[in-house]
C-alpha cells in the first residue's frame, strides 16, 4: 500500500482503487499481472513495483489474464490466447484445441477490427485443484462488445501449455457476425452447428469438489425458438480427457435462472440472480443443494436485493456481490456479509460513479479482494479493491 492511495471505509470494509501505474488485470497471492502502454507487467508485491515486464503491442485489447499455481501466466487478447512460464520474460501464443483434437481457429471476422471476445470472461476465479490436478475452466463473457463470438468452455489440465474446448454451444440464429459489436440476427452463423443449445454467452463456472463436477450459466434472452439462459452440469474424465455435459435447466430471463457468481461451500450451491425483461422478476442470492437446482421450492433465499446483481464470490465467511449499475439506484453498489450470509448489507460507493464491479478474485496475501470497475456494465475502467473488517 503506497502512502498516496486513498483508503474509504463503511462498517463492513475498506475500500481503495489500485495505485497508479500498470491496469491490474488479475491477482495471487502475493502477485498481480498488469497491462498498460503496449506492455505487460508481473508484480511479486501485490502491485507495489513491477519487476517483470515484457513489450506486448496490443496490451490495450487484453480481455483475460490468470496466474496460475505453479507460476505460469495464461492471458488474452481477443481472440488470441498466450502463455508464459518465465515471468514475462517471454511468452507464446496458444492455438485452442477443439473437442476431437483438430486445432480450433477463430472465425475471419467481417469486421477486422471487432474479431471477438474469445476468452473474456465474468468470473475472477477460474482454477480449482480437482483431484490433485490444477484445472483451469472458464466459458467466455461475449457478443457485447468487440464484436459477434461463438460461445464455448474452456479448460487446460497442463498449467495453460494446452487448452481445450471443454463444451461448444450451438449457433445461435440471432447473434451471428455481421460486423457489428454484439451479433445480428443477419451475416455469419458461429458455433457447433451440431449442438441445438445456444446461448448469447456464458455467466460463470464453477467446480464442486463434493460432487467431482462442475457448474455453468449462460444467458441472456427468451427466444421464439429456445431459451439462452441455461445450467449445465459437466464431468471430467481424466484418464480419457472427455467431457459429459448436461442441461439441468433453462429458464425465462426474468427468472432466478439468469444468474451469476456460482459458489459452492461445504457442498452446497450459491449463486446470484441478475434476472431482467418483463416483470415479475425472480431476484437474490439463493442456496440449494445441487441436487435441487431444478426444484424452486428447495431454494433459500439469503437475501434480496431487489437489483440486477450477476457477481459474487465466496471466502472464508464472507460473501461479496455486487450491482449492475445500469439497473441500480447506486452509482457503485457492493452487497456483502462477512457471517456466511446470517446478515447482509449494501453500500454505494458513489465517489466512483455508475460502475457494476465485476471479476471478483480471491483475497491477496495482503486480505484485499480485487475487482474490475466497469463502466456502463461491461467496458473496462478502473480496478477497486475491498478489504473485509473483522466481524
């Protein structure tokens, strides 16, 4: 923490944006990736100083970046994904493997400039230890900006030198390339055209080690000919490295269906609903056995919000979610309980003005959770971290 950074307070938590210099993209442990001015950057002391730092001309279009456990660094572009395994000091761009084992090669966009967000993704937390293995999985956030995208999952069992299409969903009718930032129901179709389930884009995954699968959510819209918002359950077999996935739901947009910020503790599923369109809206954060997704009338209502809400995270008792200002009375709204959700509380960081904090990572070595600010609710504009107080 540098002298000149500007420490705010509720009851609940301190509250800081990032120093200056470098955008901290991600954060572990005591680590932080960054970009800015065609470069990117590797801190050993949580942002203090940047030892590390390599010339990487389109740093302006990073869209995902992830540190994993053993010290490799996987981040995006686009629609190009990299690796490096030497602090920055080099780094390689990763071709995508697609399910039968051909090389998945992004789609020639009719817009040069707007190729699509690949690999940009909601969720801050996207590796899990699954059976001794580190396992990085994560579906990409798309089809707002930067151009029409096909939606998939990801994943790499190999510390980011191999990733893979773990699910790739159908090709949706009505987001389809036509040069444009988010889709047109005119132009290039995009997707496996052999899956009948589509989506715009895909929320959050999750892995539940009680159950040895893992959870996603997509949206967004109720179509004539299907819904967009889904859950999906999935299970690795890693001896054979094959994926079986199945719909365990879809559901109007205004249901708690359309949801976010999968978690699950001690077994059991949490999530947040960003549920919209037509009233009545189905909003919260709910909890459930996973077991009884499907069955409403198992669910716990933790607490309503009565906003827009499609992030969250979950650690060590203390849950932290956040508005969608667009939707919201507070410029920046933050929900948090610090007691596992027995209390809650809201509070508007309104020095910020209209953000919708997003891409919760975990708590670095110094306790402070990071966050992306985004303007309107998906463009890049500042980073803020929370510090929770002591209950």
């Amino acid at each position: 923490m540098t002298p000149q950074q500007e420490i705010g307070s509720t009851e609940h938590f301190w509250y800081r944006l990032q120093p200056e210099g470098p955008y901290i993209d991600s954060q572990r442990d005591n680590k932080a990736f960054g970009h800015a001015d065609g470069k990117i950057f590797l801190s050993e002391d949580n942002g203090l100083t940047w030892p590390h730092s390599s010339p990487f001309p389109n740093s302006r279009n990073i869209t995902f970046s992830c540190i994993l456990k053993n010290g490799n660094i996987v981040f995006s572009t686009r629609s190009k994904l990299f690796l490096s395994t030497d602090d920055l000091k080099t780094y390689e761009q990763i071709t995508v493997k697609d399910v039968d084992g051909s090389d998945y090669i992004p789609h020639t966009p009719q817009d040069a400039d707007k190729p699509g967000w690949y690999f940009h993704t909601l969720s801050g937390e996207n590796t899990w230890d699954v059976n001794g293995v580190e396992m990085l999985v994560w579906g990409n956030y798309c089809n707002v900006l930067g151009g029409a995208t096909p939606v998939n999952i990801y994943y790499s069992t190999d510390n980011g030198h191999t990733v893979k299409i773990a699910y790739a969903f159908g090709q949706n009718p009505y987001i389809r390339d036509g040069g444009s930032a988010s889709g047109v129901p005119d132009g290039t179709l995009l997707g496996n055209p052999d899956n009948p389930v589509f989506c715009r884009h895909v929320h959050t995954v999750a892995y539940n080690p009680v159950e040895d699968a893992f959870y996603a959510c997509t949206g967004d819209s109720d179509r004539p000919d299907g819904f967009e918002c889904h859950w999906l359950r999935g299970t690795y077999d890693a001896a054979q490295d094959e994926w079986c996935w199945k719909v365990v739901v879809s559901d109007h947009l205004n249901s708690r269906y359309k949801a976010g910020g999968i978690s699950f503790v001690d077994g059991e599923l949490y999530w947040i609903s960003d549920s919209n369109g037509p009233e009545p809206y189905d909003r919260g954060i709910f909890r459930c056995a996973p077991s009884d997704l499907g069955n409403p009338e198992a669910h716990t209502l933790l607490f309503n919000p009565e906003i827009e809400s499609g992030n969250m995270i979950i650690q060590d008792n203390v849950i932290l979610a956040s508005h969608c200002a667009p939707a919201s009375p507070f410029a920046t709204g933050i929900i948090v309980s610090l007691d596992a959700g027995q209390t809650w509380a809201q509070h508007d960081l309104a020095e910020f003005g209209p953000r919708s904090p997003t891409r919760f990572h975990q708590k670095n070595s110094d306790g402070w959770f990071r966050m992306d600010l985004r303007s309107g609710w998906i463009q890049h504009a500042e980073v803020l971290f929370i510090k929770p107080k002591d209950v």
